[in-house]
C-alpha cells in the first residue's frame, strides 16, 4: 500500500457522517493513517526487515517517551495504593508500594505499548511478535507483582508474630514463603508456555506419568527435602549455634533444602544431608542456660589438716561470692579422697555466662583464684609422684 492509496483512504473516512462506534483496532488504525499523511515522504521508504524508515524511528520514540510517562503514572499509582492499603499495615505500606513500584512501571508500559504499537501498522509477522513480547511482559509482571506481595505478607507476619513471642515460627515462614513463590514461578511459566500455545495440558499429562519414575529415582532428594522441612519447623539450632552431633562438633554456617553446614574447629567444612541428620542426636551447646565448673585439685601429702580445711573454705567463699554464680546453694566444695599421690579436692560450681568465650574467661579466673588460695594456705598442687623407701638388711 502506497502513500497516495493511505491518503485516498483518509479522505475516504473524514468524508464518512455519523460513523458507526469505533471498537479500538478502527481507531488505532485512523490514527496510524493520520499520521501517514503528515511524514514526509522520504520517510515512507522501505527499510531493513520490511518496515519503514518513520516505523523504524517511531518504534524507540514510543518505547522513551511511554518510560517516561510511566514514571509519573508509577507515582500516582503508588499514591492510590498507598490510601487503599488498610491503616493497620502502616510501616509495611511503604515496604510493599517500594516493592511494587518497578512492576507497576512495567505494567502500565506494556498497556500502553500494546495500545499504540498496532498505530505503527506493522507488518503481520512484525506485529504478532510485539503482541507476543507485550503480552509475555504482562503475564511476567503480574506473577513477578505476586512474588514482591508474598515477600511483604512473609515479613508483616513474621513481625507479627515477633510482637507476640514467637521468634520460633520464623523459619517456617520463610520455608511456606518459599514453597508459594516456587508454585507461583512454576504457574507463571505454565502461563507464558499456554500462551505461546505449547500443549501445557498434555505436559501436565507427561510430567505426571514420569513423575512416579522420577520419584523413585529421587528418594534422597525427597528425604532430604523433608529433613530440611523438618529440622526448619522444629528448629534443634539455627545459624551460628555451636552444636555436637555424634562426633562432629561445630558451627552451623548453613542450612538449606539439602543439606547442612557445619564449620568445626579445625576450620573444615562439614555437610550432613538433612534427611540423615533429622534422625540425629544434636546436642546444641549455644542453648545453654548456664555452664558447668567442674575440676579435680590435688594437694600435696605434706598438706596438714588445717591447711586442707582453710584451702576448702577459702575455695568456697570465693565461688559463692563470684557475681557470676547461678545459685550459692549449688557450690560443692569437699575433700573427695587420698589418692595414689594427691589429696584430691572435688569443685563444682554453674555460672551464668552469655556465650562459651565469657565462660573460659570466668573459668580461668576462677582457676587462678583457687592456686592463689591453696599457695596462702601454705600447701602445694601436687604432680603425679611415687615414694621410694629403701630398707638396710642386716
């Protein structure tokens, strides 16, 4: 169609009284003719790829100037969300219209690219893809929309849930969050495989029929899986705890869908599935409510009784005077027996200490009192010894 037959045809819809009600594709197509007759001519020439040399240049003007107008239609919309979300969600009302703000830019920028793109009058196999791209763009921005909302809902919960003591939970929301994003990734790209017309019933179809084979090829992976589900809903530890698990003692750097991570002190990298280790005996030694002192202090056999009784009285007014002692009542100070080379003095005492580094700090000290309490006591820490005695035969 040349420009002269475009011109004809323009004369011929101005010329036209009371013109029946226009559905969109009429006026986008008028509009279209208009602007064909008033391009210059060199303009209409063809170009690479069967389009024009105006729709060449006319296709990245639209694409500027509607980001451009997105971005004040973005402003607006925000606004208007921000007034329909409920008073009682304040604070995470601007965490979700942030959120949302990049998908609500992209969805107003394919409704207007897909109003204005057909006044382009693209050539069919032209004009089909850029239907195609537009529509895509819009079924992956209202699933990407969803995926940012399941995020904030993930996060209003969760600081819901802190306000009422339930810190416990945490983990369970962030694995169901988890599972509902993945569901919705995988329906957004059922969406976009049935809009492009892939068979995605006879897939379903496929994917059910192969699934038993899959499986039971992947019985692991499922153990695995629900080991992770279980140990996140029953939360034994969590990031950064030190824990004992048989005869691996360590840090927990990591737990995910598989496996677990553990840092021991020789600063290897240990990685347990998740299904072996839910059946696992896990000591957590970062739950700790207070530490257990215990040592065995031997005294040399040249201690006299009241040496003995001023080092045991000394060493117990000075645990129950510690400011980090659980309770008084549990200090155990006692003569325990006379062993092959030692008196031996029991010490048991619990202190309340945040961490196992405060807790070797309050043990060291308390072992430095105890030598400074048996050295003015007048005894000795005795070293394991034997006695020779040589008898003279007549």
């Amino acid at each position: 169609m040349n420009f002269s037959t475009l011109c004809f045809q323009l004369k011929l819809v101005l010329a036209t009284t009371d013109p029946p009600p226009t559905p969109p594709e009429e006026w986008q197509s008028n509009l279209g003719l208009w602007l064909l007759s008033h391009l210059p001519e060199g303009l209409h020439r063809m170009g690479p790829y069967q389009l024009s040399y105006w729709q060449w240049l006319a296709l990245p003007l639209l694409v500027a100037l509607f980001w451009l107008a997105t971005g004040l239609l973005k402003n607006i919309s925000k606004r208007l969300l921000l007034k329909l979300i409920p008073k009682t969600l304040e604070g995470e009302n601007q965490t979700l219209a942030a959120k949302l703000a990049t998908p609500i830019r992209l969805l107003w920028f394919s409704i207007l690219m897909r109003l204005f793109v057909p006044v382009l009058n693209l050539p069919s196999q032209m004009g089909s893809f850029a239907d195609n791209l537009l529509a895509a763009l819009l079924i992956a921005v209202l699933f990407w929309s969803l995926l940012r909302l399941v995020d904030v809902v993930a996060e209003v919960i969760k600081k819901r849930l802190a306000s009422r003591g339930g810190d416990s939970a945490n983990v369970l929301i962030q694995s169901t969050s988890q599972l509902v994003k993945g569901l919705l990734m995988v329906l957004g790209t059922l969406s976009l495989l049935g809009y492009f017309g892939y068979p995605v019933t006879s897939m379903l179809a496929g994917l059910g029929v192969g699934g038993i084979a899959i499986a039971l090829a992947s019985q692991k992976t499922i153990e695995n899986l629900l080991g992770a589900f279980l140990i996140r809903l029953d939360q034994p530890f969590k990031i950064g705890d030190l824990v004992q698990i048989g005869e691996l003692k360590g840090h927990v750097e990591y737990v995910g869908f598989r496996s677990t991570r553990i840092r021991t002190a020789e600063r290897t990298l240990v990685t347990l599935p998740n299904g072996a280790l839910a059946d696992q005996r896990i000591e957590n030694h970062a739950t700790k409510d207070r530490f257990r002192f215990s040592t065995t202090v031997g005294l040399v056999y040249e201690t006299q009784a009241s040496q003995m009784k001023a080092v045991l009285a000394g060493m117990e007014a000075m645990l129950k005077a510690h400011p980090k002692i659980w309770e008084k009542n549990s200090v155990v100070v006692c003569f325990r027996e006379m062993a092959a080379s030692s008196l031996d003095v029991e010490v048991l005492a619990y202190f309340l200490a945040g961490n196992t580094q405060e807790f070797f700090a309050i043990r060291q000290e308390v072992l430095l009192k105890i030598m400074e309490i048996v050295e003015n006591a007048g005894s000795a820490i005795a070293f394991p010894s034997s006695t020779v005695y040589l008898a003279k035969t007549k």
